[in-house]
C-alpha cells in the first residue's frame, strides 16, 4: 500500500484502514506493507508493517509486493519523479496496480458523458476558461456551482445565481454577495478561478428530507461479480445548503430512511458503469466512492466521484471496505480467496 512521507519523516495516509486491513489479511494469509515509493529498491521496498497483537508498527524490508493498492494522499505527490518510476517499475514487472490517479472533475465529465445510460445522470458542465463562456453558461442556466477540478470534500465550492434583474448573487460556506453587473462579479471572482482550474456545473434542485436536501454517498468496489456497491449512506445537508460533507455541518443518516427498490437499481447501475468505465480509461479502479442525489423531479444525479475514499462514519460499511479489499488483493495478484 503506498503512502507519503511527510517532512518529519512520519507517514502520510490512513492509518486506521492500513491497520485494518493487515488484521484481516493475516487471517486470509497474506501480509500487507505501507511504503513510500523513495523506499523502493531493485528486489525490496522498506516500509512498515502493522503488529496486531502489539499495536505497532515496525519497519521491515518486504520484497516487491503482489499487487500495489495506491493510498497516496495528496495528488502533487503522485506526481513526483519517485511516484512516476516507482509505477513504471511496477508496470514493466506486470504488478498489479490499483487506483492509479486522483480524479478531475471535468475529465470525469467527459468520461462519463460518453456513456448514454449515464448522459442524463449529468448535470450540464464546463471547464471553465474565460469570463466569456461563464457568462454564457450562467445566462443558460440562471444557478450554477463552481467547483474545483481537483478537490475534494466541498472544498472551495461556489454557488452562483442570477435574477431576473441581473443581479449575480456569489455563495459559498461562510458568506454571500451579491453584485449589480456581471463585470463586477467576475472582477471579484477572476483571480481565484484563474489561480486554480474550475469546472461549472448546473445547480439542479434537489429533493429534501425534513427540509433539507440529501445525497447518497456510495462506497464499491470491484469483486468476482465485477462492480458492486459496498454499502450506501446519506449525508444531509445542515444549515447551509452548499454541500453536504459532515466537515461542512451535514448530516449522517442510515439509507434505510429514503431506501427502495428504484433506489437500489439505480445505485447498482451507477456503481458498474461508472467502475467499467474509469477502468476502461485511466486504468483499474478497485474501488471508489459516488456522491450522487435525486432532484425535487425525481430525477438521479451523478455529483462527483472519489477514487481515494475516505473512511466512512457507518461502522458496518467500513468493515465491509476490508473484506471487499482483502478479497479483491488476492484475486488481482492471481491467488484464490482463502475459504473463511
């Protein structure tokens, strides 16, 4: 599993999932080692193993792995000289290799656009590259969001909306300003959408629980049946209406609540597609999460997906994870799955 090191030496990565994930391959036979691609050689990668029945970790020397499960958390340090041999190394030696990259969202987009089962999943979007084509965009469309091409976790999300008057009104977590003209709002906005890459997206209007809206937030993996989903739990919206996120004030709530049938098909039906065709594209995806909705129509809506997913707060969907992903390590490394 691979990691990054962080400027004091430790490790960068989920500690918690590695750990888990140890504790259960032990059981199945195999053993799981954390490495940071610096730590690769030509026959070895020094990283650290999780002890179980002491509760450490300690640094051990392991040979080259079966099968890579990509956990580097942040997206500059895939992009490292170390990270790109380290991958290429791995790939000339028919390695296994899972989650190979971080998703942008617009690039999702086009991906995804290809496919007629999802098109009508997708909310309109645009890369967005000059004053001109927002503008345009949002003389279309009246509210839409402004979302960075790669973050995460509602991070830096705008809503934008224009009334019949003109007036462009700018939302985001902590505050909202309104402006008299287009020129005024893109003055104000440029030198953050020009810093960083923004894709805009139509806002739909989406259907609400107790007042507030809602998202199914789906975690899959792929398995010996292909894509399937891990589990589904939904994540409300607190006081502001931005997003969703439980960083940002939302809500966990069990799917049971909205769950039925229409639901349960549509979530199957995302979690292959999707899976076959970031796959087909950028290169295998064992698992991934989808933020996904239904709008105030009834309509589905594909909102963004995550190829690094985060734990979740539901216990049963976490245990799930690692037994989905312990599986998965054995049959993409040609082994079979050890009867439990």
């Amino acid at each position: 599993m691979t990691a990054r090191k962080k400027n004091g030496g430790s490790i960068a990565g989920n500690g918690q999932l590695f750990a888990a994930i140890q504790k259960k391959i032990i059981g199945m036979g195999g053993i799981s080692v954390v490495f940071t691609p610096d730590r690769l050689t030509e026959s070895t990668i020094q990283g650290y193993l999780y002890v179980p029945g002491k509760q450490k970790w300690i640094e051990v020397s392991a040979p080259i792995p079966d099968l890579i499960y990509n956990r580097i958390p942040f997206r500059q340090a895939e992009k490292t000289a170390e990270t790109i041999e380290a991958f290429i190394k791995f790939a000339d030696q028919n390695i296994p290799i899972f989650n190979p990259c971080f998703l942008d969202k617009y690039v999702l987009y086009e991906i995804l656009n290809q496919n007629e089962e999802m098109r009508p999943c997708l909310p309109a979007t645009i890369a967005v590259h000059n004053d001109g084509e927002l503008q345009d965009f949002l003389d279309k469309h009246h509210s839409i969001y402004l979302k960075p091409r790669v973050s995460a976790q509602g991070k830096g999300i705008f809503r934008v909306m224009k009334d019949s008057e003109g007036t462009i009104a700018l939302e985001s977590k902590r505050k909202k300003i309104s402006f008299g003209s287009y020129a005024k709002f893109w003055a104000h906005l440029s030198p953050t959408v020009e810093t960083s890459k923004y894709i805009a997206q139509e806002a739909v209007t989406p259907a609400r629980l107790t007042g507030h809206r809602f998202d199914f937030r789906i975690l899959a993996h792929w398995g010996e049946n292909g894509y399937r989903p891990t589990g589904v739990g939904i994540r409300q919206s607190g006081q502001q209406e931005l997003t969703t996120h439980l960083p940002n004030g939302g809500k966990l709530l069990p799917y049971s609540l909205v769950r039925s049938s229409e639901h349960d098909q549509f979530i199957e039906k995302i979690v292959r597609i999707c899976g076959e065709s970031l796959s087909s594209e950028l290169g295998f995806f064992g698992e991934f999460s989808i933020d996904a909705g239904i709008t105030a129509n009834g309509e589905y809506v594909l909102y963004e997906i995550n190829s690094k997913p985060m734990s979740f707060d539901e216990p049963e969907i976490e245990e799930q994870r690692v037994r989905n992903l312990c599986n998965l390590f054995f049959l993409r490394s040609g082994f079979p799955i050890p009867t439990q």
